[in-house]
C-alpha cells in the first residue's frame, strides 16, 4: 500500500501549488505542474527540485539539542515526518500545508493566533520562574507544535505567555555563556540605538533535571509580518560571476523594494556590532527581512538576533593583539577580517556607547564557568574596540597581509 499522500502548499488561505509526501520519512516526492508562481517560498521558487530542498531545511535539525531521542522515543521516523505531521507550521513565517483529505483554515491552524503547549522539547522554565503563567492550558481540538520547524542546534522551544509567543534558548556545552552573550549583544545594540534589535533577556530553565540560565525572546513576526532568511532570498535568483554574495543580497532586497542604503547601513552595522562582540555564527538563516504577508512586499529589516555565539564563548585561549585578526566565522565570508572590507562607514558604531567592562562583567560572573575567565574574555573584547578605533581613524586594517576576493 502506498504511503503517499497529497497536500496543498498554503500561504496563508491560498493554495500555491499541490504536493505529495511519503508519510513515512516526511520527505516530498512530487510538486504539482500548476501553481502561484508568485506565492512560492523564495528559497524553493526555482524548480521543484529547490522546493524539495526549501522543505527538509525547514524541518527541525537532527542536530538540535536532543531532538533525536525525542523523535525515538515518539516513534516519529524522521524530523520531516515530524513536520509533515505539524503541516510545515512555523512562528517565522506563514507557510503550510493543508491535507486534501481534511481541509483546515489558516485561521484554525495559525500559530500566531491559536493556543499551542508544545511538551516535545527537551527542558522548561526552572519553577523559580512560574511555568503556570507562562504556558496556557489547551482543550482544543486541534493543536500543532511549532518546534517540527524550529531551526539551530541550540535546545530550544516556544512558549505562551498573556497571548503572547516567546521563544526560550538553552546552551551548548557546560556552560551558560551563550544565553549570556545574547544578554550582553541586546545591552550593546540598546545603548547604540542604531538599528533594531531582538530584546534577549536571561531566565532560568531546566534541562534534564538541572536548573541553568537560559533566554528568553519574543517573535518577530507577527500574523502580518513574517521572516524571509537571507539564504532564501540569495537562492530565489541565479547571482552573476562579478557579484558577490554581500552585493547581490543588496540587489536582491532593492529588486523587492528596500532602498538599498538602508539594507547596506543595516549589513555594515551588523558586520561591525559582530566584530566587537566576536559574533562568529552570523549564516545566511541568522539574519534576513520581513515581508508583508498580503502585499509580499519587503518593508524592513528584520531586527538582529542570536548572537550567542560571541564573546570567545568556545576558546580555550583566547587571542591578543594581532591574532585577534584571524577568526573564522560562517558569513558572507570566512575571516571576519574579510568581512570589514564590505565596510563602508566604520562610523555606525558609536564606541561612546558600547557596554563597559563593569556591565559584561556583571552578567558574565552570573556563571561561575566564565567569571573564572572573564578578565580574558574582557581583553578580547577591549581588544576588538582598539582595532575598530583604528578603523574609524582610517586604518585599513584588512590589508595586513589578508588576501581575499573583492
């Protein structure tokens, strides 16, 4: 007996196009011949094949916390079967889909507006924080959970609270830094006042009968407003041989009607406020825009958001002086050294205004693990505004025996 069944892709209440899946792994076998060519996710808009591709990213990674053993212990075969059975939801956009053998509304399915309490992930507030006021008790008869399609390697999990979804993060490793780092990036990008940013602020949390420090966030996206990652807008349209990915996502937000300064200002200061805080994870689903979901227009940049991987937040050693220009990050470019040369007014940073030693302090001695390297930590950081002042006074610090493309 054949285990494929036919959906609609939905964006809201419109049909895009129709799909099958094996209801076994999840994954999706055919893409219908007719659809809305303007509806179609931009990350999978370019043949059925990218559409294939855009729905296994959009499943919750294997490698995210402790997602395997979950899926095991609830006989899901596969992190696409658990989606599947989610119908693709997700709190960043408005992208399902909708079984042909029972229709639903995007009004009963819309996780912005409906209730959910999604006991699939692996940790919870710690009851210092009281768990009753934060998670809504369901008797619904329909109710789907958001973490099929939340993406990371962090333990994560979305939550309800006074109507409101907010997304709680846990840690890599054995410490609690990376939730830290978001804390101390929220402070930096507050007293900056420069562009928007996601408010992190610390929590306790429980995983796996341990209490810790976590971080809590509220979404962005609203059911007027969704995410686009900037990997889906880079992958809607073939980039030319003489642009670089830095220039053809600037090209690419101005084609959708973003004033290309404004999207340029917004990527420098980004690529600078990284730098300070040695933010070495900004890929392509790390940062992006926000569209219209009627019009499906662009109307801004979507606020700066996790940044926990800062702060030297997995060395062992951390480096001084000219060592501190050689650092590998997952960006538009390998080295962060590289990604400076994009920089066109190093003057977006206001170093009157970037946190002091006293206030990373203060947050970093919340544990024990880094207070014990925090001074390190510190002429890390303090090390970082020295090379950015050089900048500033038009140093091209980039040159210094770094070859890279233009």
């Amino acid at each position: 007996m054949s285990s494929e069944k036919f959906y609609y892709l939905m964006h809201r209440n419109d049909i895009v196009t129709t799909l099958s899946f094996d209801e076994v792994t999840g994954s999706m076998v055919s893409v219908g011949k007719e659809c809305c060519t303007q509806l179609l996710p931009l990350g999978g808009n370019r043949s059925p094949q990218g559409l294939k591709k855009w729905w296994a990213r959009r499943a919750v990674p294997l490698q995210q916390g402790n997602i395997r053993m979950l899926l095991d212990a609830n006989n899901i075969a596969t992190p696409q079967n658990y989606l599947l059975q989610n119908l693709g939801l997700s709190l960043s956009d408005h992208y399902w889909i909708n079984p042909m053998e029972r229709l639903f509304s995007w009004e009963e399915v819309s996780l912005f507006s409906n209730d959910f309490k999604d006991e699939f992930g692996g940790f919870k507030f710690a009851d210092s924080i009281s768990s009753e006021n934060l998670m809504i008790n369901l008797e619904r008869r329909i109710s789907f959970y958001p973490s099929a399609s939340l993406q990371g390697e962090l333990q994560k999990k979305w939550v309800l609270q006074n109507g409101k979804r907010y997304l709680i993060k846990a840690n890599g490793g054995n410490t609690w830094q990376q939730s830290i780092n978001e804390a101390i990036a929220s402070l930096f990008h507050e007293k900056q006042k420069r562009m928007p940013y996601v408010n992190y602020k610390l929590c306790d949390i429980e995983v796996s009968g341990e209490t810790g420090i976590g971080c809590v966030c509220k979404d962005f996206c609203t059911e007027a407003v969704e995410f686009i990652p900037a990997y889906e807008i880079l992958e809607s349209e073939k980039k030319s041989n003489d642009r670089s990915e830095f220039e053809q996502y600037i090209f690419l937000c101005e084609k959708h009607g973003l004033a290309g300064e404004l999207v340029r200002s917004f990527l420098e200061y980004q690529i600078l406020s990284d730098f300070v805080l040695t933010n070495v994870d900004r890929h392509f689903y790390n940062f992006g825009i926000l569209r219209d979901t009627d019009t499906l227009e662009f109307v801004g940049m979507a606020p700066i958001f996790d940044s926990g991987n800062s702060m030297f937040w997995n060395r062992r050693c951390i480096p001084r002086g000219d060592a501190l220009l050689d650092i590998s990050v997952n960006s538009f470019k390998k080295k962060e050294i590289q990604l400076l040369h994009y920089v066109r007014d190093a003057g977006l940073i206001d170093l009157d205004k970037v946190p002091s030693d006293e206030e990373i302090h203060r947050l970093l001695a919340l544990d024990k693990a880094c207070e014990i390297r925090a001074e390190e930590i510190l002429q890390g950081y303090r090390g970082k505004i020295e090379l950015l002042e050089r900048i500033q006074r038009g140093e091209k610090i980039w040159q210094y025996g770094y070859q890279f493309e233009q």
